[in-house]
C-alpha cells in the first residue's frame, strides 16, 4: 500500500532535528523501533551502492573479490578492493537521513538499527545501537580465528598478523559466507513495534527476510527512490511506501510515524 499522503516537511539538518518535536516533559515513548538500512542511505553522502547500474558491481566481478574463494586465490586483490573501500568512507560525511534517524532516540527509548552497510555513517550520526549484518569496514580480523577481531583504519596488506599469526583479512561477511548476526537482527525485528526500511533493494538474502517480520505485523515504512514491488503485501495495512531517496524520504516517515503511531 502506498500512501500518497506522505508529503515533506521542513525539516532541519543537524542531529537534534528530532529535539523539538518531544514532548514538553521530555517523556520519550517506550515503544521499540527497528531500521533496516541498504547502500541507498549511503549513496547520498557519496558511497557508491552496489548494485545500481553504475554500482560496485558494475565495476568488479562480485567472484574475485567478495568470496572465500577469491580470498584463497588472489588474497592480494581482495585486500585492494576493500582498503579502497575504507579509504572511502573517511572521505564522506552523514547525510540528513543519518541524522534523523539518529534523532529518534529523542522520541524513543529503544532505536535498533540494522544495517548491511559496512561504513560507520550511522555511528557517526550519532546512532547508538546499530548491527552490522555485513560487517565493517573499520575493523580487521584473523582469517583464522574469527573471533580475533581489531580497529582497524588503515590498509590492511598481506603480512598483516593476528596475535595468533594468522593473516589479517576485512571483517566482511563476503558471498557465500553464513550472516552471523542475523539471527539477532530476526529477534530485533520480532520484537518491534515501528519498523523502518530504508534504501534497500530487498534483493540480498537473508537480510530481505527481515521484512517478513515486520511487514502486516506492525505499523512500518519502505523508503526506496524505486521500490521493489512485494508480493503478498500490496493491502498490507499500515505499510507505507514512500518512493524518494533516503535524505527526502526518512524525515517524511519520521513526521508519519510521530503523528500517528507515537505512543506516549
């Protein structure tokens, strides 16, 4: 179901733009909200998405840097790939849906966000619970000892060692690897109240799975500039879809939700 009745608003772009929205007692809702964020939030601050057109994908063969295998075969050109990566993220900066998903920790007591991106644009947004579904690209880890897990800012290069002696490689989860942390991004989404998509294709599983949770079970918003059509949930009450990009569209659900769902 779309709701063409979700216009904009002014909306400000700082971090507390949520701040004058709250209640003159400061009484923040106990009610939990829970964000799944793709590529397409990121994009808006300068970090290309995968797979757009022009995307990651277009450029890279998916098999020769993003695998297990690839990392066997050519451990070199794996870590060239995502070092390019890092180095990226520090070039870029939060955009105003960071922000103001950010800002819901002002009207809420619980905001859990589950990301598949890799960068740190929600933490430094100022978001306090986030899960990396994906991983993180500011992390390293032990190639053999998963557990063995670094900050890590700089290129990572081959002779780079766990204290275990083991080869560093990126704390990514690549293609064909099992998601670690979905299990805890199931029972997240199991247990909200409000659920937000933002900027995803629903196309990477299992994180598209997430959706089945959430979606006819609680009031919840798909914000995607061309969103995926989905079976099964065209009259799906309470599921708002709202075709603009993340920087338009987030602050327009945030407004949404504050006047109709917000639970003091």
């Amino acid at each position: 179901m779309q709701d063409e009745n979700l216009t904009a608003q002014a909306y400000p772009r700082t971090q507390h733009a949520m701040a004058m929205h709250t209640t003159k007692t400061g009484t923040k809702s106990k009610q939990r909200v829970v964000v799944l964020t793709g590529a397409g939030i990121s994009a808006e601050s300068g970090l290309a998405t995968f797979r757009d057109p022009n995307g990651i994908w277009a450029q890279y063969n998916i098999d020769e840097v993003a695998t297990p295998t690839a990392w066997r075969r050519n451990p070199a050109k794996v870590l060239d790939f995502y070092n390019a990566r890092r180095r990226q993220i520090f070039e870029v900066q939060p955009n105003a849906a960071h922000y103001a998903l950010a800002a819901l920790q002002e009207l809420f007591e619980e905001v859990h966000i589950i990301t598949q991106n890799v960068d740190d644009l929600h933490e430094r947004a100022g978001s306090k619970h986030i899960l990396h579904l994906h991983g993180e690209l500011r992390k390293a880890r032990s190639s053999q000892y998963p557990e063995l897990v670094y900050p890590w800012d700089g290129d990572i290069h081959l002779g780079d060692l766990c204290e275990r002696s083991a080869q560093l490689r990126p704390h990514i989860v690549w293609f064909e690897e099992e998601v670690p942390l979905f299990p805890r991004a199931v029972e997240l989404t199991q247990q909200a109240d409000i659920f937000i998509v933002v900027g995803t294709s629903l196309l990477v599983y299992p994180a598209a799975l997430l959706t089945e949770y959430a979606f006819g079970v609680v009031p919840s918003y798909y914000v995607d500039p061309h969103p995926r059509t989905l079976p099964g949930h065209e009259n799906t009450p309470h599921l708002h879809i709202i075709p603009k990009s993340a920087t338009e569209g987030v602050p327009i659900a945030v407004e949404h939700l504050q006047q109709h769902y917000l639970k003091l």
